[in-house]
C-alpha cells in the first residue's frame, strides 16, 4: 500500500489484482450496494486508469528496441503517455487521501474462507456465480466473429477474467477445478490483454499531429507494425478459442 501511495508500478499492478479479487469473492457474500464492493469498484478505477498508462507506456519502450528507425514518432508518443501518467498519478494519490479503507481492512480479521465451508448459501452462491460467469464468457465468444473486431474481443477478455477470478474462489472454498482450465483461462486473459495494450497504444499513435511529415511517416509505420501485432496475436486466439468453449462446458459440469 506505501508503493501505491508512492506510485510505484508494481505495486498499483498488484494492487489492482488484489482489489478484483476481493470483489469477485465479495460479490458471494454481500448485496450490490455493499460498502465493501463499492469501495473495490472504486478504487479498482483509480488503480486501472494509471496501470493501463503504464502498460502503454511499456508497449512504447519494447517498440523503441523494435523499430528505432520510428524513433521520433515513439518519442512524440511516449512524452504524450508520460503526460498522461503523471496527470493520473496526481489525481490518484489526491483520492487516497480521502479514501476510508476501514471496511477492507477489517476483512483481515475475518475466519478463514474454509470455516464457512457449512455454509449452504455460501455455496449456492459460488455455484451460482459461476454459472452467470460462464454464460457470460459463451455469448462473448459467439457474439465474436473471426473477424478481428478490437471491442468485441476486449469484451471476449473480461468475460475470461472474471469466470477465472470467480473459480478462484470457488477453489478456496474446496471445490475441485482442473488446473487445465485454470491454465487456459489464464493465457487466454493475457494473450487478450496483450492484444488490448497494443490496440491502446495505435489509438496514441493515430492521434499524434499529422502536420510534421516525418513523424507522420514514422507514426504510419509503426501503425502499421501495431496492426500486424494485433493480428498475430489474434490469429493466436483464434487457435485457442475452441479451449476456452471447452473450458466453459467444464464449468457446466462443475456447477452440476
């Protein structure tokens, strides 16, 4: 918590995970307007708008190495992103100092997860969660085509994230999950979130002023490099998606 309050990256990353899991075990326990929640949501916000400026801003240092000969038009972007950043980090910083984490905390001194394992309702709910999560993650793969659609697939990526969380807490409530699957959705997750990253940093790229003509060459170039990134990886998940519509039929049995 010192390294979120110092803005370090790392520790905004972690926190960030820390906070979806809490949410994602929360959502079994408490009502949507819970405290608890509310706070997760918030300070899920907060965190996710300066993580994801760093991770453009890490896409950004990797093209530097790849494609030097695009050096001032990733310069240009990199001095935008860094703007951005700071801007993000100030107001971050401003809202935990106005942030009552009192109801997290307290979590702490809660049993643990397996002493609630008698709990009848604890368990309908875990089962019913994940059933919501699973169906959830069949209609954004069908409501995705082959074709590479940005929004759709981003979509395909959070429906992916949130059945893994929920099965995380299924699993700590001593429900047996295959590893597989746990595997599958996590490299599906990150492969997406690699194509999201990416996609971010070509919308910085397509906004940079077009009127110097040597950065507009070099920013339609790395542009285009971009585009075949996204496209490979794409191709990537599209090789994959047939485990994913396997891991989901997993969780139908599970859930029976």
């Amino acid at each position: 918590w010192t390294g979120v309050c110092d803005g370090d990256a790392e520790s905004i990353h972690q926190a960030r995970i820390a906070t979806r899991r809490a949410r994602a075990a929360l959502k079994m326990i408490d009502r949507d307007d819970s405290e608890r929640r509310e706070l997760c949501r918030r300070l899920g916000r907060m965190l996710g708008q300066v993580r994801d400026l760093d991770i453009t801003q890490e896409v950004f240092r990797s093209l530097s190495m790849r494609v030097p000969s695009a050096s001032c038009a990733i310069g240009a972007a990199r001095r935008t992103v860094e703007h951005d950043q700071q801007q993000a980090r100030r107001r971050l910083v401003k809202a935990l100092d106005h942030l009552e984490l009192r109801a997290l905390v307290a979590l702490r001194e809660r049993r643990s997860i397996n002493a609630l394992l008698f709990w009848k309702s604890w368990r309908r709910s875990v089962v019913h969660e994940t059933l919501a999560r699973q169906q959830a993650l069949c209609e954004a793969i069908e409501r995705t085509p082959a074709v590479y659609m940005p929004n759709r697939v981003h979509r395909v990526r959070i429906a992916t994230k949130k059945l893994r969380y929920t099965l995380e807490v299924a699993i700590a409530t001593g429900i047996r999950v295959d590893g597989t699957v746990m595997r599958d959705l996590r490299k599906t997750q990150d492969l997406l979130g690699r194509v999201h990253d990416i996609d971010v940093a070509r919308r910085v790229v397509q906004r940079l002023d077009g009127k110097d003509k040597a950065i507009a060459a070099e920013a339609a170039l790395l542009d285009a490099i971009m585009a075949a990134d996204c496209a490979a990886l794409h191709e990537k998940y599209l090789a994959r998606r047939e485990r994913i519509r396997a891991a989901c039929d997993y969780c139908t049995e599970v859930v029976a």
